[in-house]
C-alpha cells in the first residue's frame, strides 16, 4: 500500500463515552484516496481501549486504524506529537477523541481546496459546540464568520479561530513541533496553527462538519475560564519569546496578549470582540 493522502490523528485518554463516535466520524468518509487512522491512547484508565479493539475487529473499515495504546501515561502534549510523528500523509487532519465527524465528505472537500490551491497552508471548518447529555442547553457555533475566506498568520494572533477538529493541513510538521519547548506548552492545536501558517494561509470552509462535546471532566471547554485565560496568556509569553516568528508576527502577538490581559474584559466578551475583529479583517481584503 502507497502512503495514505490523509492521516488521521486522534488522541485520546478516557474517552470511553465518546471514542465510538469520534471513529465512526473518521471510518464513514467517502473519498478518492487513501486514509490512515492513527489513535493514540494515553494510557485511559477506563475501557477506552476494549472499544477501540472492537471496532477495529468488527468494522468493515477497521483496517484504517492504527492504534497504539502507551503503557504508560506520556502527558497530551507528549501524546499529541508522538502520534503526529507516526504520520505519513501529504495532509494531516486532527479529530480527538471527544470529537467527531459530521459530515462523510469532510476530508474530500478539504484535499480538494488544498490540491486545487498549493499555496495554502491548511484548510478548517465550522463546527457546533454540543453539550454532551445536557438537553437543557442550546448548540452554538464555535465561529460567526459567514463566508470562505483566507485566514492569515496575522489573523490567527488574535485567537484561535480553528476548531481542533476542523482543521486538514500540509505536510511536513513544522520542526519546531517536535523539540522539547512545544511539548512542554500547556495547549498544542494554536501553537501548531501559527507555526504552519508561516508558509501561507489557512483556507476557512463555513459549513459545520464537525462537534465538539462540553462535559465536565474536558480539559478545555467546561472549564474555568479564567484558568483558561491565564493558560493562553501563558502560552502568549512562550511564543513572544520564542525564536520561531517574525518581528512582525511578535508585534501582533503582544497586541493579542494585551487584548486579553486588559481587567476591563472578561475572558469572553474578548473572544467575541476577536471574531468581530477578524470578520471585519477579512471582509475588507
């Protein structure tokens, strides 16, 4: 078998609630190439790793997934670039565990922007935020931008405006990604997204083809939002102080930075200000 087009990365640790989904998401694609599906369990200590076992035994696709499940606990981040290095796909798409896939032709509309456009960087999607078995809560939409547009380093400074499991880009990972000062940040997905947008822009898809669940034990979305707030504040010095951008591009980090660091702003209400800053950026090109 030739190298697959897309690599699926998919990491996971207790997602035996979710991880079902999150496959089937991956194995319903229809497409006209090859796919792997890489699933990286980092030691779960339920019974993720009985139902990804199974699957790979009765599904007719199950023969996609290459799975490993770590003895012993590596950490996300250590888990997240482990499992990017397995890859060997021109693309590389990402779907964690507690994710899942809408739409089956998802990974076909993505190859097919970025083969048609070789001056692109990555593709991403809009996704829906669901509370997992809460009916009591509405959906949202983790972006209001209304229609396909380029999205730029510059832009990406601001916030973090991919969805995690939106996002399909080129291959090879930046270096940078595998030394030991990306492992050690706290968040992976924007770090990487600013890391690749150095070699050109990211292509913004506005259909939903992808979820994310809110629960409570998630490490991101249910969580406090101040502590979430002093984490990407966190990885703001790290980047500003790295070597691994532009004069330019620090400039426009510090000026993200003090965006959210400003007390007259709740850590919210500045999410939204940058999605309207960033609809405002991008309707003008």
């Amino acid at each position: 078998m030739n190298d697959p087009m897309v690599s699926v990365v998919m990491m996971t640790y207790g997602h035996e609630k979710y991880i079902t989904q999150a496959i089937e998401g991956v194995l319903m694609q229809k497409f006209d190439f090859d796919i792997e599906l890489i699933i990286a369990n980092d030691c779960s200590p339920d019974k993720t790793n009985s139902v990804v076992e199974r699957i790979m035994e009765e599904h007719p696709r199950g023969n996609w997934i290459k799975y490993t499940s770590h003895k012993e606990n590596k950490g996300v981040m250590s888990n997240f670039v482990w499992a990017l290095e397995q890859s060997k796909g021109k693309y590389i798409a990402i779907c964690e565990g507690d994710d899942y896939w809408t739409d089956s032709l998802k990974l076909q509309k993505q190859v097919d922007v970025l083969e048609n456009n070789p001056k692109l960087t990555g593709c991403f999607h809009n996704s829906e935020e669901r509370y997992w078995n809460d009916y009591t809560k509405a959906s949202s939409l983790y972006l209001n931008i209304g229609g396909a547009r380029e999205v730029s380093l510059q832009d990406m400074t601001m916030n973090n405006i991919a969805p995690t499991a939106s996002i399909v880009f080129r291959t090879p990972v930046p270096k940078e990604v595998f030394s030991n000062a990306f492992v050690n940040l706290p968040i992976g997905d924007w770090p990487l997204h600013l890391l690749n947008l150095r070699k050109g822009n990211y292509y913004y898809i506005p259909q939903v083809m992808s979820v994310r669940h809110l629960y409570v034990e998630s490490t991101w979305g249910m969580q406090d939002q101040i502590r979430n707030r002093n984490i990407v504040l966190n990885v703001y010095d790290i980047l500003i102080n790295s070597n691994w951008f532009s004069l330019s591009t620090i400039q426009n980090l510090k000026k993200g930075k003090n965006n959210l660091r400003n007390p007259e702003n709740p850590f919210l209400k500045i999410l939204k200000y940058r999605c309207k800053r960033l609809l405002s950026l991008l309707t003008k090109r």
